[in-house]
C-alpha cells in the first residue's frame, strides 16, 4: 500500500510520516512545500494539475491531509487565501479520491464549537466562532458529501510535541521561558492537549481497525491553558513564574477563541479500547524521547523566535 502524507513537514504531519517510515512495510510517501525538508516532495496543492499528476504517479491508498493555514489569526486576516488552501484543496484531493477508492484521512479541530459548553463529543452541532472554524466545518461537509463512505475525520485540540519549526505552543512557551521571556498565557481557556506522538498512534489504530467517520483523538484531561502552560514547566524544570495568567479578551488576539472548549473520546475508548496521555505524561514522554528533528543541537539553546 502507498501512504501519501500532506503537511509532512509539520507537526501532525511530520510526526505521522516518521512513524509510517519506522513502523510500516508500505510505502510513506510525504509532500511539503513552504517549509521543504530531505526526503519529501515538493508540492503546492494549490495548484490542481500538479496535483492530480502527482495522484496519478503515487496512487495512494490512503492520503492523510494534515496539510493547512493552521492559525486561527492568519485565517482571519487572509480569508480568501485561507479558504483555497483549507476548503479548496480538500474537496480537489477528496474528488481524485473517490475517481480510485483510496480513504481521505482529513484532520478537523474543536475549533468548529464555540466553546460554550465543552468538552464536546463527536455528535454535539458545530458552531465555529472564528473562520479558521469555519473553514473546518465547510471542509468535513465536503469530505462527507463527496466521500460518504470513504472517509476518517480526525478531530483534535492544542496538539504540542517535537517539529521540526518549533511553532507548537509547547515548543514556543519551551524555547522562550529557557531565554527568561515572560509570558503571558489565557487562564480562561480550557481544552484537551494532546501528545503528537498519541494522534499519530491514535490515527494509525484508527486505519487498523477500519474505522470510518468522525472520531475525536484527545488527551483525556481538561485543563486551562495556563495550567497547561505550569505543567511545561514543571517537566522541563524552567521557570513558572515567568508565566503570566491572563483573561483571553487582553491578548489582542485576531480570531475570537472558544474558552470552554475540548474533545470527548468515549467514542475512541470505546471502539480502539484506548486513549492518549494525559499531558504530564505525555509532556514527560516528550522530554524523554527528545527532539527528534534537532541532531547536533540543543533545542533550548536555540535562538528565541
């Protein structure tokens, strides 16, 4: 079988295409294109001829569409450019997967609820406060309309781990509390952080076991994202009172955010009789596994982005 990965320079794809490179006898093949890395393949998904060539020269069994404009502020400043890349480029690859059977694994986030009334299970209405959100409802309606019986969505939430751009909260709040930056961090958010590492664990128990639908892979314990932010430090033994508790409305943030939000997973316990980490273990998992993108370097002796 051929996997094709889109993204795979990120942090959900790039941790997805080393662990099929690591762990499978089929073929990973993995695209970037803004941010190109050794081994992947240069590819704007923009551009629908490039594509449906490249389809055509892998046809891939399955594609795992973790490629995206992935900030929630970007989204709301570039909305046209946002919607080509989210929306648009996800209906092209979901037609070329229906033309030849192969499974879209699509990856969705607790950004289409509103943050009311959170946690939230995969059977609660969408309700997006922001248009990053938006752009994931349009996408999942298209998946499950042009592929109705040929598609995994993988919802997911403040997802933090090991990449290779250091973009991730986890890495971002590491790097800068190393350089004795203080920080200010929301105290009136609330989510589910989940380890990389267990999504791509998740989604690949997922492909096992022949699941289709809508599943939300999660970690299992709700904390505020200044909470979160203590427990990074604890782990990684840096400095907690450089973190700043803050309400969400005095950051000057673009995009509105849910402050009640999360994902329930009983549906994955369920089904695969498992979940991720919770986030000090899986924070701790992090530290011990180290970055695996960084060889001869020390991550927290990285200039401050």
């Amino acid at each position: 079988m051929t996997h094709l990965v889109t993204g795979a320079s990120g942090l959900v794809g790039g941790t997805l295409y080393r662990h099929l490179k690591n762990n499978s006898s089929d073929n990973a093949v993995g695209t970037s294109y803004r941010h190109p890395a050794e081994g992947l393949h240069s590819l704007e998904l923009l551009n629908t001829d490039l594509v449906t060539q490249f389809f055509k020269k892998f046809h891939p069994d399955i594609i795992f569409h973790a490629a995206a404009m992935g900030s929630a502020d970007q989204c709301e400043k570039n909305q046209s450019l946002a919607r080509s890349i989210n929306v648009e480029t996800t209906i092209h690859l979901a037609q070329l997967c229906r033309n030849i059977n192969t499974l879209l694994v699509f990856y969705s986030s607790d950004y289409i609820f509103n943050g009311a009334s959170g946690p939230y299970s995969e059977e609660d209405p969408a309700a997006p406060l922001n248009y990053y959100g938006q752009l994931k409802v349009l996408a999942e309606e298209a998946i499950r309309q042009i592929l109705p019986d040929n598609h995994l969505i993988i919802r997911t939430t403040v997802i933090y781990g090991w990449e290779s751009q250091g973009k991730n909260f986890a890495m971002s709040l590491i790097n800068r509390l190393s350089h004795q930056e203080k920080i200010l961090v929301p105290n009136d958010q609330t989510g589910t952080p989940t380890f990389v590492e267990d999504l791509a664990q998740g989604t690949l128990k997922l492909i096992e076991k022949k699941c289709r639908g809508i599943y939300h892979v999660a970690g299992p314990g709700l904390v505020s994202r200044y909470q979160f932010a203590l427990e990074i430090a604890s782990v990684f033994g840096l400095n907690e009172r450089l973190i700043v508790p803050s309400a969400t409305n005095k950051l000057g943030q673009i995009a509105r955010r849910p402050l009640s939000a999360g994902l329930k997973t009983e549906k994955l316990r369920r089904d695969l009789n498992w979940l991720p980490q919770g986030c000090r273990q899986g924070l701790q998992a992090m530290k011990t596994m180290g970055n695996p993108y960084i060889i001869k370097k020390d991550f927290l002796h990285e200039p401050a982005r």
